[in-house]
C-alpha cells in the first residue's frame, strides 16, 4: 500500500493535465460518481475512449477525475463499489475489512509473501484508500532526492493542498495518544512539532481521511471533482492483458486492453489517437498485468509460455516493503481505543501507537500498542507470476525483509527506542502490580535490550507488514522520469510501483463508523449488476416476488396470508405456493439491503450494529437484563444466526404435543437438507476442540451427522464453504413464484376477525407500511392466517388482536376476542455461559461446527476468533482486539435445552407494533435448571484439563503454564456448589433459542390451530414447549415445510 499522499498527488503529474487545481472542500460522504459507475457486463464488446485508466485506486481515482475535464476516460477496476461492502465507509470497519475471508469480492484481497508474511491488496473502488487506517502525511524530502521523477515543487504543493481541501481532517487526541506523545518527547524524539502534514523529525500528530463523525473519505471521492459526463468507470472488470502492436516506424505503442467481465465474457477497450493507457493497479497488480502482457524478463515470460512483446529484466523486481514490530501492553486503567495519530520520527526508524480495549462480560482490558518501523529499507526481492491465465490470482512476491544487516541494525536502535519510552516517567503508570512491571499481550519486550542478538532475534519474530510495500515498476528501471514505461509508446505506469522507497512515514491510520444502511438500497439500483453476481451463487430468485408493501394496494385477497417471512415462514410460503396464492408480511427488508448477513464473516456484525428500527437484528432486554435480538430481514433469524444445523432429538417430538407425521417429517428435512444445507471443513481450533471433548469423557465419536446423538459430532451448516449464508429465505425459491407475493417492510397490526357469527374466525390481516398507510389483506373462503413471527411477535400479535388473558387485555382497553390465559405465557430461553480463552497462536475464525452432547443434554459448542476493536463485545461473546494485532480467542460454550424456568411476555405499546413487548425468562428460577449448568460447566472444567488443550496455555513470568482467559474465569473450585451456582448466575446469557409464549396443548392444538379459533394457525418456535435439538433452525424449517 503506498503512501496516500504521494499516490494520490501523481494524478496531476500528467503533462495535458496540470492546470486543474480547484481547491473546494467537504466533511460529508459524496456519491455523485456513482452516476459513472457501471459493471462491466453492462459495457460493449468494444468501444474507444481517449483514455484508460487500469485501477480505480489511490491514484488512480485522482488520475482519472484530473483527467476527465478535458477526456473521455475509462477506470476499469477489478473490485465493486464501496457501497456493495459498508464496513469500509466507518472506522470501525477497518480490522474487519481486512480480516474477511477472501471469497474473490471482498475489499481486501489476501496473499501471503514468500516470506510466510501475511499481506492484503486493495480490491474495490477506492482501491487501498478504502481499507486502511486513514493517516495521511506528506512525502519526506529523501523521497524526492532520490525518486528519479523531475518535480514541480511548485505543482507538488498544489496537488497536495487539492487533495487535502478535499478529504483530508485534523484529529483530535485521545488519551492514549496524548501520553504516547508525551513519552515520544520524554524519550528524546525531539522536537514537539505539534499538528503537521509535513515530514518532520520529532514527534507529530498528523492529518486522516476520516473526518470528525468517523465517516472515510478515500479517493473515490476525488472522483467527484471530475467532469462525470467524460468519466466511465466499470467496476467487476478484470484487465487480462495490454494490447500493444507496432507502428510503421516499428516501435511498440499501446493500444488499448482486453478486460472480463464477472460473467466471464471478454471486452476490449481501445484507445483514440494520443491517447493512453495508465496502468494504476498497485506494487502487485502493475507489475504482474506488464507480465502478462509480454513485458519483463525473457527467462521467465518464455517458462510460462508468454509471447515476449519487449524485454525488460527489471519488472517485477525491486520489491520491498517497510518491516514493523510492536510490543502491546495491558493497561491498568481504561483507555479509549485510538488508531494511529501521533508519530515520533528519526532519521532510522518512525514510532507509532494505538490502543484500543477488550471488554469481556465482566472486565474492559485496555492494550496500548507502542510500534518501530524502519522507512527505505535496503532489502527487496521479486515479484513473479502464479498464473499465466487467471489474473485474479495474486503474483508470488517475496521482500526479504531483513536480508541486507544495515535493516535489521535499524530495527534494533527502532526497538531500543521503544525500551526508551517504556522507561519514561510517563510510562509508570502502565506498570501492574504497583509498579513491578509491565504485563505484555504477546511477545514481550526483550528481557534484555542491550544485547544484539536478542533483539534481532525479536525483530525477526515480531515482522508484521505495514502494508506499505512499493517496487516492480521502478522508475529508471521500467518507467521514465515522466512514468512512461520504456521502450513503448502510450503506456504509463502511476501508482506506488514505481517508488524505490515509501514516502513519508504512513500510508494511513485511525476511523471511526458510518451507518451501513445509509445508502446500500440506493446504490443497488444504480449497480444492480453488480448484486447479479450475488444472485449467481445465492440464488435470489424470489426476488422477482418481492414487493415493498407501499406498492401493494390497500385491499386485496389471497388463499394464506403468512405473518413473517422468517425461518418457518419462508419454507411454509414456499410449500403452499405450488397450488395456493400466498401473502407473506415480513417486518424487515432484503437481505441484499444488508450486505453482511450474507457472508460469515458479517455475524458478529449484524448484532452489533445499532438498532434504527431497519437493522436485520432488533435488540431488546429482557426483564432479567440479558440483552438479546429478534430477527428483522426476510429470511428471519437465519439470516442472523451462526448457521449450526442439527435435528430435533427424540424427546422433543415426544413431548412436543404436536401429532407428527415421522415419514413426513424425514422428508420436510431432507427437502431443506438438499437445498441449503452443507458439510463443513473443520478449523484448527474446532478439531482441538474436538478431541479435548473426547478426552474429557463425551463419547462416543459420532463423526459427522444430522441426527441428534449423544457423544460429539460435527454437524450441518447454512454457510457453504465459502462463507456464504444459505439462509432459509433461498427456500422461497422452491416454491411456484408466480403464486406468491412477499411483502417487505410491512408491519402486522392486528389479524381481522369476521363479526357476522358467533365463531371467532380469521379473515384477514391489517398492516401498515413504512409511509404509515393500513392495509387490509383478506383471505378466500377456507383459506387461513397464519402467524410466523416467532417467539415474541406471534404472542404480541394475538393479544394486539384480543386473543390472550381478559386481566391483560382489559388493561389495556383492548377488546377481548378470544380468551386465553396462556397466550404470552410459558417464555423459556435456553441460558448460555461461556468461558474465553486466550490462545497463544493464530486460529482461523470458525463459527459452530462441532457439538458435545451429554446424557443430561448439556451441549457444549464453540467458536474461535480473533479479535479486532472494531467489534464491540455481543452478549458475553468475543471480547476485543485490534488489527494489526491478531489476538486469537477460542468461546467455549455450555447450554442447555428444555429449561423448567419460564416466564411470561407483556404488551408495552398498543399504538406501534415496532415496540417489542416485555419478556421476562426467569433464567435458573427452578433449581434443576441451575444443576444443570453446574454440571455442564464442570464438563467444560473437565476439558480445560485434556492433554489437547495444553497448547493454549501461556508461562508466567516463572515459566508455569496456565490459561490467559478474557473475562470470567471458572471458580478455582470447581467441587463447590455454590461458586458454580454463584459463576452461572453472574455469566448467563442467551443462545438466541427462546421459545414458547403460544405453547401447543395451550394456545394452539396438536395442528397448530389457534384453540377457540376458525382460520388461524401458529408456525414458529412460540408453540415450543422446549427448544428442539442443539439448535432450533432446522426444526423450525422442517415445520414449516
């Protein structure tokens, strides 16, 4: 990632364009360009532009916008709009960009060097401006000495000032940063420079792309600044090849490029006379897209089978990348979480610091991090092909890090440094234990600073990356002074490729939170191909169903009306579909609206986000004060949850009261089996957890299955192997679509009853839309109503309609319709505890893939993760970290099903059905129900002590072994009765599997029919007298088939 600055400075390096410096300014996201933006399926085979621009990146973004006041220009980029990934638009999004599992679309393409470094590409529109942490500071003067590019001071200042007028803000320091400066000046990094955008020795703060709300304004917005009606930019556009042909004087010119499209279709683009092409596609995608184009190093063009078109020994070489090293550690007290925004500069290394907390359900851990990285090292190494065909596929690239000594001797005096500021009276503070010392997340610091070979030896075991790797298109060496690639006409290269050293001290730093759902509806429409390609291996067919309740009219008919197009509801729709019309009132919207519940890597994110009354998960507290969520988008909670599919057992179709059909019920779940259903690759972490199951005694081994058995498995999942989310939406598409109608953004007021007999029978559906307008669905003649809202809105739904206990109703003037005592009674949630453990290497995030299942059926699951303070802890889950430091955590959690406690649920609002009623669970009122957990988590104690989980464990500063845990920490005895109790009661929380409320045998008969009623049924886990299984989504699906 090279520097922001510089990259985004050489977009006026071009020599048609240099006059255009308009100095306007902005503090609010801008989304004109996407009036250029189109995916490339949408472009011709052929078409000519005056000039091609491969990369919509930091430079590129500002090349092309400069470029456009007076051509007609091309951007193709290989990524999407930002728009299509929200979490890059807020600070908050910044580790969890970079951490996604790497499907082909997201932002952050991964590679690791050859090095066993591990590394991330820009792959979006924005390009590395969209992913990183913001900081932004000008070039140092060495840089310009030493560039080979002949300057302009004069339209250097004028390019920076242009983009700094435009997206670039003054921070203001948090706590931490206020001290690190302090201790940078105490340490003797001197002089205090205060707040500068220029490359000083001393210590600064510096500027962001993040203006004061935490909004990020990368360089796609400088786009905005161009003339947009001379500007294309296609986007899911993979450049393949330059095509460069000779003219009559026989020297070699580009002509123009051959790109695909995401459906794999070729196009080529070509250029008008005097035209150029720009190659701005980064220190990886420049050099490799010269390669595959014919030009670089005989040797290797010819052992991949590529036509050489021109000789050039020097591409792809030179590559090098700035080394970093950290230590991190505990803080005493509180901090803020602060990214990168003070920096101490030497002539050999430059200083940086973040902190950020890890809050657990009990305690917030505060890290400061305290960084060296050493500018222009001497080191570099190579890049090279992978793939001859594929240019999706990342280049091998290794930069030998360390390998010239003077670089490791200058992370040395860089690591020294950091023992300097550890020293200061400043830093006191930070020790524990009353001073002694203080407590390291990680390597610690070096016992031992002055000796040599030990602090080499750490900055050899701590390398990170910065992200600021340059080189494979140097100037002087594969382009001019001017950039132009040597020896071919028409053909530039403009991005950090061309630097031999990075510039200034950052590409960026620091962010801060935009509201995802802000403008993602918006966007769709304008890139509608672009959501195509999630339609491919997402199947959204029933798209063509859905219709925002606004359009539908104010009175209609229909054969069902489903209240809830959630995780019953969708396959209940579907099924009834094949010979019957079907009304589905879903509260929430499309998951497309929502881009994160389709990807694995969005689960913690859904729950997290803030509540504005459209998010896909509504948050509510219960009367216990356990925090918990109700799904909201179509598709329900399984749009929400950890994907774990896993039948009922046994004890549950006994007890259920409902009369099953078990021939049927094997089919139902076969039928969602093969559609959404998959087998997944287990985790490191979920194999450990595995056999410490097996050790600790929950047997036997029942490999992977299904079915509900006592002992471990592994089990079903709705994410494929790819991360994407299967949810019970995709089951609509099964259905007849042309018999059914899916409403979004329609809120159930109350269900009609017919007044013309004395029976109490349902006719239809009031609800309203989001412009507040009631509509009245009715039903044929012996059609039905039936509720799937779940466990919470189907209850509430009865008694807003007067079906529930006459004292309740009465309370709230509703009148009664039909009587009965039970509705919104017997609310059981299945309680949760759990343990996190911090684990000494890196773990691939994993969510729940294996199970434990006891004789007492206690199920005992888990999940790994690792850490980014971009998550707030949800419900006593993952605790905190921050990117780049990987901190590994393995949850451990117990819980149980079929609980003797319950409780009951409560109207709040007559008026606004959007208000969720009061829910109380009464989590371990009856004592079994506390046992219960006792012993499961003894069970967890009992793993802690297997042999295969001795490699989570950390020495002490005596060198014993033993666990780092974040948060509550089991009793030390565990023998103890009353600390288990005491431990469950104070760590409990919910699983999400909450039921009951319209109870079978109570409120609905063994067919689910509302008892004392005509027309209306209940299919949703509110008629569960007991959760079904480890977990209730695939009982819930199979119902509802």
């Amino acid at each position: 990632m090279a520097p922001l600055a510089l990259l985004l400075l050489f977009s006026f390096f071009h020599p048609q364009v240099l006059v255009v410096l308009a100095l306007p300014t902005s503090s609010a996201n801008d989304f004109s360009y996407m009036k250029s933006v189109h995916n490339a399926t949408d472009l011709p085979a052929e078409e000519k532009y005056d000039y091609i621009i491969v990369g919509g990146g930091t430079a590129g973004c500002s090349l092309a916008s400069t470029l456009s006041s007076n051509y007609s220009v091309l951007v193709l980029e290989r990524g999407s709009v930002p728009a299509a990934h929200p979490e890059v638009l807020k600070a908050e999004g910044f580790g969890t960009t970079l951490r996604q599992t790497d499907d082909g679309d997201t932002p952050a393409q991964r590679f690791t060097s050859e090095d066993g470094v591990a590394n991330a590409r820009g792959r979006i529109l924005g390009g590395t401006s969209m992913i990183n942490a913001g900081l932004y500071t000008r070039a140092d003067e060495v840089f310009y000495l030493k560039s080979g590019i002949p300057w302009d001071r004069s339209l250097v200042r004028n390019a920076y000032n242009w983009v700094e007028d435009a997206i670039v803000f003054q921070t203001n320091l948090s706590t931490w940063q206020s001290i690190s400066k302090q201790a940078l000046l105490e340490a003797g990094v001197v002089p205090d420079n205060g707040f500068s955008l220029d490359h000083k020795i001393g210590t600064k703060a510096s500027g962001s792309i993040f203006d004061d709300e935490g909004r990020r304004h990368g360089a796609v917005e400088l786009l905005n600044r161009g003339e947009l009606k001379n500007l294309r930019i296609a986007v899911h556009a993979t450049v393949e090849r330059i095509i460069i042909s000779s003219n009559i004087a026989s020297r070699l010119g580009a002509t123009g490029v051959i790109y695909t499209d995401s459906k794999g279709l070729h196009h080529r683009a070509m250029l008008r006379d005097k035209g150029e092409v720009i190659v701005s596609a980064g220190a990886i995608g420049s050099p490799q897209l010269l390669l595959l184009s014919g030009v670089g190093p005989v040797s290797h063009l010819s052992s991949l089978q590529i036509p050489v078109v021109l000789p050039n020994p020097y591409v792809g070489k030179f590559m090098a990348d700035n080394p970093t090293n950290r230590v991190y550690i505990i803080a005493p007290f509180p901090l803020d979480q602060s990214n990168l925004q003070v920096v101490g500069i030497t002539s050999d290394f430059y200083i940086e610091n973040l902190s950020y907390k890890v809050p657990s359900s009990s305690t917030n851990i505060s890290v400061a991090g305290v960084g060296e990285k050493i500018p222009g090292p001497i080191s570099s190494g190579s890049l090279w092909l992978k793939s001859s065909s594929n240019a999706t596929i990342s280049p091998n690239v290794r930069f030998n890090y360390f390998d010239n000594p003077i670089d490791l001797a200058r992370c040395v005096k860089g690591v020294r440094k950091i023992g300097d500021l550890l020293n200061t009276k400043t830093m006191e503070q930070f020790k524990a234990n009353n001073g002694e010392g203080f407590v390291f997340l990680g390597t610690p610091y070096p016992k031992n600073p002055g000796d040599d070979k030990s602090v080499e030896a750490f900055c050899r075991s701590t390398l990170e990356t910065i992200w600021h790797y340059h080189g494979g298109c140097l100037v002087g060496k594969v382009v001019d002074g001017d950039l132009r690639v040597i020896g071919i006409d028409a053909l530039r290269v403009v991005d950090g490729s061309i630097f031999n050293r990075s510039p200034g001290t950052n590409p960026q730093a620091t962010a801060k939170p935009m509201k995802t759902d802000e403008f993602p509806y918006e966007v769709s429409k304008k890139t509608n191909k672009s959501t195509m390609q999630l339609l491919q291996s997402q199947h959204f067919s029933y798209m063509k169903s859905v219709y925002n309740a606004i359009d539908l009219p104010l009175k209609e008919q229909y054969d069902y009306i489903i209240v809830g197009g959630g995780t019953a509801g969708c396959p209940l729709a579907s099924t009834l579909s094949a010979n019957y019309s079907v009304l589905v009132l879903e509260r929430g919207s499309v998951p497309t609206s929502y881009p994160l519940v389709l990807k694995s890597s969005g689960f913690l994110a859904n729950l997290l986000q803030e509540d504005d009354g459209k998010t896909p998960a509504q948050r509510f507290t219960s009367k216990d004060s356990v925090a918990n969520v109700r799904g909201r988008v179509l598709g329900g909670s399984s749009m929400l949850n950890g994907g774990f599919f896993s039948r009922a057992d046994d004890q549950f179709y006994n007890e259920s009261g409902i009369h099953w059909d078990m021939d049927a019920v094997e089919d139902a779940y076969q039928w969602v089996e093969d559609t959404i259903v998959f087998q997944p690759n287990l985790s490191a972490w979920q194999s450990i957890f595995r056999d410490a199951l097996f050790e600790a005694g929950v047997g036997p081994d029942n490999g992977f299955s299904l079915q509900h058995l006592v002992g471990t498995k592994t089990s079903g999942s709705i994410f494929d192997n790819e991360g994407r989310r299967h949810g019970a939406v995709e089951l609509l598409n099964r259905g007849e679509l042309k018999n059914l109608k899916v409403a979004v953004e329609a809120y159930a007021e109350r269900i009609i009853f017919s007044s013309k007999t004395s029976d109490v029978t349902a006719t239809g559906v009031a609800y309203r839309d989001s412009k507040g307008r009631t509509h009245e669905a009715f039903i044929r003649e012996e059609g039905e109503v039936i509720l799937s809202a779940g466990a919470i809105g189907s209850p509430q739904l009865l008694l807003l309609s007067g079906v529930g206990p006459v004292a309740h109703l009465s309370s709230h003037t509703i009148p009664v319709v039909s009587q009965n005592p039970d509705v919104g009674n017997y609310m059981s949630d299945n309680p949760r505890n759990n343990i996190n453990i911090v684990v000494p290497f890196a773990l691939d995030p994993s969510i729940i893939q294996v199970v434990g299942i006891t004789n007492d059926f206690n199920y005992i699951e888990t999940l790994s993760y690792n850490t980014s303070f971009t998550f707030p802890q949800p419900f006593s889950f993952y605790p905190n970290g921050t990117a780049p430091l990987e901190l590994s955590v393995a949850t451990i959690v117990e819980k149980f099903s079929g609980p003797l406690s319950s409780g009951s649920l409560w109207l709040v609002s007559l008026a606004d059905v959007k208000i969720s009623p009061t829910v109380q669970f009464k989590y371990f009122e009856d004592p079994e129900d506390l046992a219960r957990c006792v012993r499961g988590m003894r069970k967890v104690g009992d793993m802690l002590k297997t042999d295969s989980m001795v490699g989570l464990k950390f020495e002490d500063l005596e060198g014993a072994p033993g666990f780092k845990f974040l948060g509550p920490t089991l009793p030390s005895n565990q023998s103890d009765d009353a600390s288990m109790e005491a431990f469950c009661r104070s760590t409990v929380t919910t699983v999400w599997h909450y039921h009951g409320g319209c109870v079978v045998g109570k409120v609905v008969d063994g067919d689910l029919r509302v008892v004392g009623t005509n027309s209306l049924r209940v299919v949703d886990g509110s008629i569960f007298n007991t959760s079904p299984g480890t977990n209730p989504q695939a009982t819930l699906m199979m119902i509802g088939r």
